[in-house]
C-alpha cells in the first residue's frame, strides 16, 4: 500500500500539471518546482488520466480547455474517484457561473488567467499546508484503495481490509456470507495470499457445483477401487491444501451426511481416503462462504448447528455493492482499463452523466453485474468515453423510476439478498442471535400519535404474509420481555403509559433506527435515505452502539441489546 504523499522529510508534494499550452505548462512547472515538489506535466486529458495512476498526484493543476477531454469531466472523475487528490482549475473562461459549478464537481480552487507567479506561487503553499495539516490531523491516512484484488476506498470495506490483515495469521475459521457478486472467494484467496506463515496451495470447491454422489471424494480423495470408475488412487482437496488453506464455497449447500464427515475433520485435523481405513492428517486452515443466511439453513434444518458453531469463529459479512459508497466508480474504471485493452477499443473514463447514473443503480448482481456491463459496453461501443446512454436500457428505466419514485428502490434490488434468497424474509433463530421483537401491543386511543388510525384499520389493509420476518417474528417474541419501545404493524410506536415503561430517548432512537434498518432487509443505505441521515453517519453510529453493548450484529441484520442496560448520565 502507498502512503499519503506530502512534504515530510524526503517526500515531497507530487504536483500534476495539465495544460495543453507548453509555454504555460513550462511556467507552472518552473514556479511549482521553486517549491520542493516533484513534477511531472500533461498536455492533454489522456496523457492527466494515465499519470492519475502511475504519478499519483497530490495537486492537480487543471486547465478547463483541453484538446481532446472536456477538463470538467477530467474534474469531475477527479472529485468522484480520485478523492484524496486536491484540484486546483487554471482557466481563460471566466462565465460567472463556472467558478460555482467547478467546486461543486471538486474543485479546491480556481485561478483565472493570466496567473502571475506570486499567485501561483500562494496557491499552492496553501494547498501544500492543508495536505500537512490534513496529514497530522488524520494520521497521514492510506489512500490507498486496493487489498489484494480488491477495489474500494469506502469506511466499511477499508474496515474488512483492516481485519482481514489482523487475522491473516490466524488459524480459526473464517465464514464469509455475503450476496452473489460481492467478492467472497477473492476475500478467501486474498487472506490466503496474506497469511506469512502458510506457504501451501490455496484450493477452492465450489460445494453447489459438484454432485454430491462425488464431493466426499473431491474434498477427501479416493484409492483405487473405492467405487466404481475409481481406476486409480485420487488426492483429495484437503492433502492438496495442506499447510495452505482450503476454501469451501455455498457450504450451504453440502449434503447433510458429509456435513458430519467435515465435522470430525475439523475437530481432529484426521480424515479418511474414500475406500481406506489408512487415517490421515493435515493442517489446513478452512474457509468457508454462503450467499444464504446460515442461521436460518440451521433453523430449517439445511446446516448442522454444530458445524455451524465450529465454522462460525470468525465471520465476514461482504457489503452489497449498492452499501459501498463510490467504489462502484473506482471498480468500474478498474474494468473499463481492463477490459479497453483486452478488446483493443480507445476508452479512457467514465463521464459525469454515467457515473451519477452508476451511483444511482442498486447493483442487484453487484461487482460480478458491474464487471459484465463495462464489458457489454467496451465491446459494443467506441471511445474515448462511456456516457449515460451507452448503458444498458434496465439500468437506465430502472435509475429513471428510482429517480422519481424513491419508495421503488428495493424492488430493483432484487432477490438476490441472501436474506431473500429462497423467496422468503425468514429471520435467524433466536437462540442463534436473531432479533427479539417485542409483540405489539393493543394501543389505547389516547396514546396513538395524532393524526395515526388504529392498528386494526392498518392490519385490514395489509396484513404481514405467513413466512414473513414480522410474522415470525412476532410469533418468537418474548412474552416476559420487559416493557419498552415496540412497533405496531401499522409502524406506529406504542406510547409508555406507565413511568417504568419510559425510555430515553437515546434508546428509543437506537431501537427505531435498528428497526428502520431490518424493515429495509438490512440495506444500511435505503434505512439511511428513509431516515433522512447520511449513510456513513449511520455506520458511525451503528459501530458506536456496537461497541458499547447496545445492539449486537447478525450479519446484517441488527438487533437492540438486551433490556437492562442504558448509557450513564454522563456519556
């Protein structure tokens, strides 16, 4: 990983001149390298594009008027995608309103020419000092947004990349669940690459693939004669993983018999050939995935509780794609540089218009549907850029609909949600963690939220299917639970009518916002919209609330903690 590039001690400040005039461009590059900078000039917006990767600037000097990239999308990709770089405009247009419209893209500041030295000069001592200061202030943060094979700056998936290093050495297992799409055999393998004391293969079964007639003999291997067709003796996945790490895909899916098989090689590190009475024995470390919720194939019978518990030590839960902020638009420009010279097209960046539209799109099939539309789009169209109509015509209606009915936004999420995957809102168990929702309660008239009907009135209009997560739910409550903050089906909230029944309001927040997050079937994103507060304010509070025993975390859905327990006055 590359660190932030500022002027201490033997770095120095990385600026990025871009003017297409070389009698300018050599100006600014003599009075910006009286500075102790390092750098290094562009005359045109695919030679600034290029050296955005390999020079990785700190400052960009942008001129507006380029001959072959409009310089306001070059500042708009910078400010989308390239958010650690600081981009000052340099231009001879001086429109009243492009000053406001060049900082609202990202700009920092903007310079009308001619520029004298001395303002030049000022300018970028200032900006020099901010990135100083921002350094001090933030720890000289890593701007870095690649971990392994992974692509993204946002909070919650630097927070996985935090972890995957802290446990990269371990030897526990690691269950990773997450959606289809969203990266778990590339988490397995990049824990694998960064683990420095296994030096053996990593190997990979995906456990939906292979019939079950023959997946004890692919994991554990067979000798001769063991069945029929079996003419020679076969290493299994295990011996081929030893001293490295063995990757069990859609574990989900085993079949119940070998699940008990993999049970006892896990509790002994002992296993059996296929045919043999020969006992073996290796050390591999086990990962495993799933884009369904474990807990509710241990509540239906699907996955043994107790493999369960021996896989479970520690759990990944890879975000959607549509919860990952803008590193939809630093994995698209990953693709589009991929797939543009596989294919031998001129695509250089992503315009202002599609990337909005990117942002827009909830990604049901997340960065494996992404990877396919960059392709789609390289392969059917030509460059130098991919605008919004070069997209596929779903993506279009479906941003087109969002656009003007928000409340549509879950439906083109799809069923793809591991907690959808079977057609059903089923929640996890609760001796497994599951959320304990308090039975509504009848509400007196005189307590009911002006302005709110009855909850029979509501019921009779829409009832929770049978199956549903409020239905079960509701069925699993604790009839002994304290009393407190619940939520009838009508979403209306049951006003304390005794003084025990009084909450602070910090817990009734904590409750109602962990519920506006399950209703959203665990999307962080939708419940932050709906609330009306900003999604990474939201995964502040929720870390906070963790740490402090307040709520506990079920994959992604959430639960209060339980009853009892309130912040002291004091904090």
């Amino acid at each position: 990983m590359t660190s932030f590039n500022v002027n201490q001690n033997e770095l120095k400040t990385r600026v990025l001149v871009v003017e297409d005039s070389r009698p300018l461009n050599f100006f600014y590059n003599a009075v910006v390298k009286g500075l102790n900078t390092e750098v290094r000039s562009a005359y045109t917006g695919r030679e600034a594009i290029e050296l955005l990767d390999t020079f990785a600037p700190d400052i960009v000097l942008l001129d507006l008027n380029l001959p072959d990239i409009p310089g306001m999308e070059i500042l708009s990709m910078l400010g989308q995608q390239y958010h650690q770089v600081i981009t000052i405009v340099i231009t001879a247009d001086e429109r009243a309103n492009l000053p406001a419209e060049a900082m609202r893209l990202g700009a920092y500041d903007f310079l009308v020419k001619p520029v004298d030295s001395n303002r030049l000069r000022t300018t970028i001592n200032n900006t020099i000092e901010k990135l100083e200061l921002d350094a001090k202030v933030n720890g000289e943060p890593d701007s870095s947004i690649h971990l392994g094979n992974f692509i993204g700056a946002s909070k919650v998936m630097r927070d996985i990349y935090d972890k995957l290093c802290r446990i990269r050495n371990s030897k526990a297992s690691v269950f990773i669940t997450g959606e289809s799409g969203t990266g778990k055999e590339v988490t397995a393998n990049t824990l694998h690459e960064l683990n420095t004391e296994r030096k053996g293969k990593f190997m990979a079964i995906n456990c939906a693939a292979i019939p079950k007639e023959i997946m004890e003999s692919t994991i554990f291997g067979h000798v001769k004669g063991a069945f029929t067709g079996a003419v020679a003796d076969r290493t299994g996945a295990v011996a081929e993983a030893d001293g490295g790490t063995l990757f069990l895909d859609e574990i989900c899916e085993m079949d119940l018999e070998l699940q008990s098989k993999l049970l006892r090689f896990l509790q002994s590190s002992k296993y059996r050939m296929v045919g043999s009475q020969k006992t073996l024995s290796v050390d591999v470390r086990v990962i495993c995935a799933t884009n369904r919720d474990p807990f509710n194939e241990v509540k239906l019978g699907n996955f043994r509780e107790d493999l369960f518990y021996r896989l479970f030590v520690i759990p990944i839960h890879l975000p959607p794609l549509r919860e990952r902020e803008h590193d939809v638009l630093h994995i698209a420009m990953h693709f589009l540089k991929k797939y543009a010279e596989l294919e031998h097209k001129d695509f250089l960046y992503i315009s202002h218009e599609a990337s909005e539209i990117m942002l827009k799109y909830p990604w049901p099939g997340n960065v494996r549907e992404l990877q396919n539309v960059i392709h789609s789009t390289v392969v059917l169209f030509e460059g130098p850029v991919i605008t919004g109509e070069m997209l596929p015509a779903n993506i279009l209606k479906a941003v087109e609909d969002i656009e003007k009915n928000p409340e549509h936004y879950q439906k083109y999420v799809g069923r793809n949600s591991r907690f959808l995957i079977d057609g059903s809102d089923a929640v996890m168990p609760p001796a497994l963690g599951a959320p304990s929702v308090t039975a509504p309660q009848p509400v007196p008239a005189e307590n009911m939220v002006p302005g709110s009907r009855a909850p029979e009135e509501n019921r009779a209009e829409k009832s929770e299917p049978a199956g549903s997560a409020v239905a079960e739910a509701s069925a699993d409550a604790d009839d002994s639970s304290s009393p407190g903050l619940t939520v009838s089906p009508a979403g209306m909230i049951n006003l304390p009518v005794k003084e025990d029944e009084i909450q602070t309001l910090e817990d009734v927040k904590r409750i109602y916002t962990v519920a506006a997050i399950n209703a959203c079937n665990g999307s962080v994103a939708l419940a932050s919209k709906l609330l009306g507060i900003n999604v990474t304010t939201l995964y502040r509070q929720m870390e906070k609330w963790k740490e402090d025993g307040f709520i506990e975390k079920c994959s992604v859905f959430m639960k209060p903690a339980k009853r009892g327990r309130r912040p002291s006055k004091q904090s």
